[in-house]
C-alpha cells in the first residue's frame, strides 16, 4: 500500500456511542431513530454563515443507486434539487399549507441546503430499502470524519470520502450535460477512486471510533 500518499488523516473523536451525535460544536447533529421507525434519523442543519461556513451535514449532489429517499421536513424551510437542473426542486417547509415532503428515486441526482439565514433546518430521513445497520455506519463514518477535518482545520481526503461512499452505494454526481450519462461515469468514477483510496492507499469505510455494530440505538 501506498499509504505515505495519504492525506487528511485526523485524530478521531469517539462518538460511536453516542446519539444524538452532535457535530460542528453542537451546531449541527444527526439522530438515529430505532429500525422500522417512520424515518431512519433526523438531521439538524444551521444556516450557511461566514463563521461556521456551510455545514458537515449539508450534502453534496449525489444519488443512491439502490435506495429511495424520502425527506420530511420538522422545522426550517429547505431548498431541494433534483436532476441536472440547475433551479428548486421543491421548497419545503413546515408552515401550515406547505408542502413539506419529497422523494427521490434511485439513480436520481439530488442534494438539499438550508434556505434560511437564521433558522436550522431539521428533517426526517428515509432510506427504502431500509439498510438500517448500513445507515448508522455509513453516516456515522462519513460526518465523523469530515466533522475531525473541521475541527482540526484540515481538508478532507477524497479518497476517504469516496471509500465511504462507495461502501454505501452512494456516487458523487459528476456535472455532466445527461442526467443518464452522468449516472453511469458517476458511479463507475466512485468505483476507480474507491478501489485506489481502499487497496492502495490503505483507507478504510468504518472505523471503530465513529461506529459500533449494534442491534439497537
């Protein structure tokens, strides 16, 4: 293995135990909610600011190639983006008459922010096929770790990221001018980078301080 190529490592902060975990000093925080709930956890995303910057827990465009995603949103206002266009989606929010609930399908492009500049945004998450043991290792792993590079003021290591991602089944959405196009070289580009990250640079999906198998939360 090459592993003097890496980059980004940090200490990590042992929070597999813990639930809620609290991420960006308590700004943000993902909590898990038991197997067979309504929604596999909720997240808590602060507004994007010149302090905290965007947070952690604000994902980039990518796509789930098994599972559909369902958002319902508690409180805040969200933007969500679907597909390679560049516009909203959908605005939802919890006001009485909004529409506060979307899904997306596998393969579909998509991603969602914060719109609002002084409130968090809380949201309900699903994931069908519920993999809920999968889940709590991916998310766990992948915010733990990119919530250490914050902390110690280090860019994060692609191709850690990308270990994580490929072990979720979850590709990076490459801006390409097809919406099918890019689904295919999205994922076959996770592939390559995740194959080098794991077998040549030595990275791993999981690490026992962000995860702990469990059989409950």
């Amino acid at each position: 293995m090459l592993s003097f190529l890496r980059r980004g490592d940090v200490e990590r902060t042992n929070s597999a135990n813990n639930n809620p975990v609290m991420y960006e000093g308590g700004a943000s925080s993902v909590l898990f909610h038991p197997p067979n709930s309504k929604s596999v956890m909720t997240h808590t995303i602060p507004p994007t600011s010149a302090e905290n910057g965007t947070s952690i827990v604000q994902p980039p465009f990518h796509y789930h190639v098994y599972q559909t995603e369902t958002f319902h949103v508690q409180s805040g206002i969200g933007h969500f983006f679907r597909g390679i266009d560049a516009g909203v989606w959908k605005v939802l929010s919890a006001e009485p008459g909004a529409e506060s609930t979307a899904t997306v399908g596998p393969c579909t492009y998509h991603r969602f922010e914060n719109a609002s500049k002084t409130e968090d945004l809380v949201v309900d998450i699903q994931l069908d096929p519920e993999n809920y043991e999968g889940e709590q290792r991916f998310f766990r792993n992948f915010f733990g770790y990119l919530n250490d590079c914050k902390r110690a003021n280090k860019t994060p290591s692609f191709f850690q990221l990308m270990v994580m991602l490929h072990s979720a089944d979850t590709p990076l959405a490459l801006p390409l001018p097809s919406h099918g196009l890019g689904v295919l070289v999205s994922r076959l580009f996770l592939i390559m980078v995740a194959f080098w990250g794991r077998w040549i640079m030595g990275y791993k999906s999981t690490y026992p301080e962000y995860y702990q198998p469990r059989k409950s939360i």
